[in-house]
C-alpha cells in the first residue's frame, strides 16, 4: 500500500474537522464572541497575563501541549499493525481532542483565566475539584520525568541535536526581546530566528557533544536529567513573553516546516507501507493485545487530558480575542495530529525504507521493528533524505531536534504548571510560603526529578512501566475535563450541545478506567509499588468526580424542568 494515501486521507479529515466541524462547534454550542473581554486584557500583568498573536500563542500552545508524546505513542502502538493507530490518530483528532482541547480552551477564559481543575470546583464541587487538581498534578508529574528521560535518551543518543536544541533558547530570548521590547516586525523576526535556527544544525552535525561517561557517580544520561531540570526550573519563573512564549512560537514554525518537508517527501518518493495493517495474532480473535491498550498508548495525538491543563493553565491568560479560541484550541489538536500521522507513516514506510537502504527484505519488518520513539528520527530521516539528497545523519538530527524541543518545551510549561498548582494549595490550606514562585518551583522541580531518577533507575522498569499509566491517567483526565464541560453546557441549558463532548467522554472514561484498572493487578504482581498507589489513587478520585458530576447533572435538570 502506499504511504501517499494514508497522508491524503488523513490530511483531508483534519480539514474538515477544522474548517466544518470546529466551526460548527465554535458557532452554536460555544458561541465563541470577539465583543468579550479576554482574561489576557482584564487581568494584564505582563508576566501571565499577557495578550499575544494569535499566531505566537498558537506556537507556544501547540508545541507545550505537543512533546514527545504524540511521536511515542504511536511509535509504539504501530507494533499491532498501522490501521489501528491511524483510525485512533485521525477520528480522535478530529472528533474527541479538537472538541477536548477547544471547549477547555473556552471554559477558562470565560472564568478569569482558571485552571481546568478550578473550574470544576466552580460548577462540580469544592471538595470534588481539589481532588480534580491530584489527578492533574500526577499528569504533570509523569509528563515531567518521563519526558525529562526521554529528552536525555535522545541527547546521548543524538549528540549531534545538542548545539541546534540548546541555541533554541538563545533563539528565543533574543526573539523575545525583538517582539516585545523592540516591536520589531512577527514576520520578519520569525525569518531571522528559524534561519538561525536551521543553520545550527550542520554545526551541530559537525560538532557533536557528548558529556563525560561518569561525574560524582553519574553517567552521562543522568547528568542530561540534572541538567534538564535545572533549566527547566529557571525557564518556568521567567515571564513567559521571555522565553516561552516565544520558544514554543519558533519551534511550532519548525514543525511546520519539518511536516511539510516529511509530507513532501513521501509524496515524492511515495514509499510503500511494509508494516501489516494489522497483525495475525489480533486478526485471529485476540483483541485484548489492543483493546483498550491502544486508547491508553496513543493520547496525545488523539485526545490529552495534558491539553486541557495547558490550555486552561498558560494559554487562557494569553488569548487576545474570544474568536482565537477555536484557531489555537482546535488548530493546536490537529498540528499534534498532524505530527502523530507523520510518525506512524515514518514508522511503518520509512523504517522499511531504511532496512531496504541496508540490503535487508523489507518483508522482515515485523521483526525488525522496535517499539519506540528513534524510529521517528531514522524513518523520517530515511524518507527525508531519499527525496532531498540530504545524508541520512543531517535528515534524521532534523527530526530528532523536532522530538526534543517539543519535549523540552512541554517541560518548560509542565514544570510552570505545576508551580500554579503547589501555589493554589498553598492559598487554599493557607499555607504561605508555598505561594512563592521559587519556594513552589523548587518543589516541582524536586518531585519531578525524583520520580525521572527513579525510572532509570533498575534497568529503566519504572521508565517503561510509567508510559501506559500516564496514558491511561491523562486519558482519565481528559475525561474529567470534558465532564466539567459537559456540565457547564447543561447547565447552560444546551443539553443537545452537551453531545459534542459526552460522546467522547463515555467512549474515553470506560477505555481509560479499564486500562488503569489492568494496570493495578500488572503493578501489584510486579511489586511496583510506587506506580501502584499512583494507580489506585487516581481511579478513586475518578469514582468520586464522576458520581458528584452526575448528582450534579441531575440536580440541573430536575431544575431546568
């Protein structure tokens, strides 16, 4: 089969969720009004709350949500064969994430700007959404240390990304202060700052960087996680026109520019999907290796419950009109679909590419496959440099520098986030010192590193183990968000509405639930105990927010008759 149809097909189906579906939506469910005051303009402080382009936000919000999740995920869910994982990636962008991410999106600029868990407490409960806000903080938490190992991973393995991903940030704070201090031209500054951005790459390919193998008992993947933390500590108190925003604007433009150059080149060179589109042992009845294990391995790229946390966190105080809801919520759900569409065709038709390019049977994919992120790098690299005549290690740093600057800039804003969150317990339970930036910040930093440390530790088990959880957990969260949603709409009296996101909510909490819930027997009888508790934790609070919810939901129609 050819790689050149999966791309039509699910480019024309992010097209229409756009520019149908999406605006369907905006128009008679969520009444999105530019006449409405914004969080970024009511409550301007410079720091925060800042109004920005819609262009710049759509930059920052699409690559903070983006990560490396998007490539991982179905990096490992193509190993059951690519129809499933492009069934999931394109009907769950367009259907659950795009509605997820918008509708949260809406929900807190029409309350001040607020988290998605303090918008709960609003229409839920007090009590119900403090217990919201734990699930929150345990997404961010696995978000943080395991992207924080995976960039680490990428950066001893690909040394040759270490130049390009770390003059990113100079990039970026000189692009800050041309935007903001300076008014200098969006356009112009954003030419100057990709060219030198591109232009690291062959320097970086030249002079490759590698750290010592051992300083004061660390290896040199260690001394990648030590680093990453402390900068990203530092990142997530600086005002975010500074650094962020500006940083995740830059590489949202890179990743545009890396797809159309993927897409590009498979349209070219049209390679051939080696890969099963299912494998024999589901065809022949086996559908527990799928089911819902699939719904739980690819989130992001499909649906996030992260989405909502920084759409409701970092994005809602940045919205400059109401109508630029829609652009950056449901625009942003589509560019990380359109990056989870790119690896799974870089995974199953560039991977063989790569084997043939080695003298190997293309028919011998099955078991030359290995589930996991690098074959973004060498698959897209291998499509990338048969089309372009780039050489293999140019094309495939290209895509790994994609992978870790999304990851670092989804750090950056989950380290941010979970400051926000320390520092709204510490005004809830009245405790002081956790209101301060730093104070709040040194904790999320130490949590985060802590828990990253303790995944390579032991052979890495806890690293591996930690990726279904976050998905099953993130998909619980995304859930939770859509039912905070699906009760303001009710209460809204838009019942019929409410069936945007109650359709997605249903099919993703009982995939989700179902998924944690194998996960709790499978870390129990590994003496996991760590992810155990996690586990247990998060289904309890999921009972609880999902009977208050629907006592809620019922008070409201018993009312509204």
């Amino acid at each position: 089969m050819s790689a050149s149809i999966l791309l039509i097909v699910g480019v024309a189906m992010f097209v229409f969720g756009y520019f149908v579906y999406s605006r369907f939506v905006a128009k008679y469910i969520l009444k999105l009004d530019d006449k409405n005051i914004t969080p970024a303009h009511e409550f301007r402080d410079e720091i925060d709350y800042v109004p920005a382009s819609k262009f710049v936000l759509w930059g920052h919000h699409f690559t903070a949500v983006a990560g490396a999740a998007p490539i991982v995920g179905p990096a490992i869910a193509v190993q059951w064969g690519w129809l499933p994982a492009f069934l999931w990636v394109v009907l769950g962008t367009v259907f659950f994430a795009g509605i997820h991410d918008m509708s949260a999106l809406w929900a807190s600029v029409k309350n001040q700007g607020k988290s998605i868990g303090n918008v709960c407490q609003k229409v839920i409960g007090t009590k119900i959404g403090q217990l919201f806000m734990v699930v929150i903080f345990l997404v961010l938490l696995m978000v943080n240390a395991a992207f924080g190992v995976i960039i680490a991973k990428e950066s001893v393995e690909y040394p040759t990304t270490i130049i390009p991903a770390w003059g990113a940030i100079l990039i970026a704070l000189l692009m800050g202060q041309a935007i903001y201090r300076f008014k200098m031209n969006l356009a112009l500054v954003t030419i100057v700052a990709v060219v030198l951005l591109y232009i690291l790459v062959p320097i970086g390919v030249a002079y490759p960087v590698n750290l010592p193998e051992n300083i004061a008992g660390l290896d040199s993947l260690r001394q990648w996680v030590v680093i990453l933390f402390i900068y990203a500590g530092i990142a997530s108190i600086l005002p975010v026109w500074m650094l962020l925003q500006p940083r995740d604007y830059v590489n949202g433009v890179q990743l545009v520019i890396g797809l159309f150059l993927l897409y590009g080149s498979i349209v070219i060179i049209n390679p051939t999907v080696l890969a099963p589109d299912i494998i024999p042992a589901i065809k022949a009845g086996d559908y527990s290796l799928i089911i819902p294990v699939l719904f739980i391995t690819i989130a992001c790229g499909a649906i996030s419950g992260f989405h909502g946390i920084v759409a409701s966190g970092t994005t809602s105080k940045q919205i400059n009109k109401e109508g630029d809801v829609r652009f950056v919520g449901y625009l942003g759900a589509v560019g990380e679909g359109s990056l989870a569409l790119g690896t799974i065709i870089a995974c199953v038709a560039g991977v063989g590419l790569l084997s043939m390019n080695a003298g190997l049977n293309p028919e011998t994919w099955t078991s030359l496959f290995k589930p996991g992120a690098g074959n973004f790098a060498s698959g897209g690299g291998a499509i990338v440099a048969n089309a372009t005549g780039l050489s293999f290690e140019a094309a495939s740093t290209l895509f790994s520098l994609m992978l870790i600057l999304f990851a670092a800039t989804t750090m950056d804003a989950g380290i941010r986030l979970q400051r926000y969150i320390i520092q709204e317990w510490g005004e809830i339970y009245k405790i002081p010192f956790l209101r301060k930036n730093v104070i709040a910040t040194i904790l999320a930093v130490g949590i985060s590193f802590i828990m990253a440390m303790n995944g390579i530790g032991e052979g890495g088990k806890n690293e591996v183990a930690i990726w279904p959880l976050f998905g099953a957990t993130n998909q619980i969260l995304a859930s939770l968000t859509l039912l905070t949603i699906a009760v303001i709409l009710i209460k809204n009296k838009k019942i019929g509405g409410s069936l945007v996101v109650l359709v997605p909510l249903v099919f993703i909490l009982i995939m989700a639930f179902w998924g944690a819930l194998i996960k709790v027997f499978e870390f129990y009888n590994q003496g996991n105990w760590l992810l155990f508790v996690i586990d247990i934790l998060v289904l309890i609070v999921t009972i609880l927010v999902v009977l208050s919810a629907l006592s809620t939901i019922s008070k409201t129609l018993s009312n509204n008759k």
